[in-house]
C-alpha cells in the first residue's frame, strides 16, 4: 500500500485526475493511488474528534475541491446526472460537513426521481446549516412526490419557523406557507 507521501501527491492533481480515480472507484477499479492502514486509523480518530476531514487527510485544497463542485454542478446543468452524482457523492465523502455538497448531492437524486435519498441528502444538509430553507424546502418536494405528507409539513414548517425572513429566504418562505395552505385546505 502506498504511504502518506505517495497520498499527497493527490494535493497536486486536477479535478480531471481526481475525476477519474472516483470513476476507477465507481467502476469497481482499484485506483492507483491507496490509504494505508495508519492513514485510515488517524482520519477515523481526527475526524470522531471533528479535527478534520478526508479532504484534511487527501491534501485536497479550496481549489481542487471548488473545481469538483463545478465540473458536479455542469453534469447537473448539461442533464449528466450520473456524472454529477459520482462527483456530488465524492464531495460529501471528502468534505462531509459542506453543506452546499450534499445539497449538489440531493438536488441531482432529486432530477433522477430518487426522491427518499434525495431528501436524506436535503436532511444532512439541513441539520448543518438549519437556517437556510433549501434543502427544508426542496427535502419537502421530495416528500410530497412520495406521497409522504406528514413528513413534507414537517419540512415545510421548519422552512417557515427557522428560516429568518431575509431577501433571499422571503420566496423560500412564501412558498412554503402557500403550500402549507393548500395541503391543509385552507
């Protein structure tokens, strides 16, 4: 197995190269480029501690994980939805705590009509950051495409209770409360 040394020679690659070890991965490959057991076992504790994440351990920087997020957020704008969820679950598994990541992930879930796993990426994406209504708001399109009306007015109503009402959030908002009306007949 390769050491850390050899690990880190992924800070230095493109989003193309990363693109095609999480390809080489989602095709049952074995990539190149491998995690020793040490290397596992520090990430694991560092990361139970909150000390950082894979991203941490990789040598992925802003740059390298900023070019993910585009080439995901292309695949999901050119209808690539295969693609963009390959790149969109990379995200979430390298930086688990960036909110923006898993709502890539469930907003691409939520085009190929995967609408259960579309609203647990929405949910993880919620509990980070509680007080931006998409992911409440798009999670309670997901659960009113499944039928689930219980849990689409439970999003909906953390949509309108804690989401401030700002420029940004007021439509979000808006939108919730009139759907809130018309699926309780009001």
């Amino acid at each position: 197995m390769a050491n850390y040394d050899e690990n880190k020679k992924l800070a230095k690659a493109t989003p193309e190269d990363i693109a095609s070890i999480i390809d080489e991965i989602a095709k049952g490959k074995d990539p190149q480029t491998k995690i020793d057991g040490k290397l596992i076992a520090s990430l694991i504790e560092k990361m139970c501690k909150g000390e950082c994440a894979i991203r941490d351990i990789l040598g992925l920087d802003d740059k390298q994980m900023n070019g993910l997020y585009a080439m995901g957020y292309n695949f999901y704008q050119a209808g690539k939805y295969d693609d963009a969820l390959k790149i969109f679950r990379a995200l979430c598994l390298f930086d688990q705590l960036e909110p923006k990541h898993w709502i890539g992930m469930g907003a691409t879930l939520q085009m190929m009509k995967k609408y259960e796993d579309a609203a647990n990426a929405y949910g993880f994406a919620a509990v980070m950051d509680c007080h931006d209504p998409r992911p409440s708001f798009h999670a309670a399109e997901c659960f009113i495409a499944l039928n689930d009306k219980e849990k689409a007015e439970a999003a909906l109503n953390s949509v309108v209770v804690l989401c401030e009402p700002t420029p940004a959030n007021k439509p979000f908002i808006d939108k919730a409360n009139a759907i809130l009306e018309l699926m309780n007949g009001k």
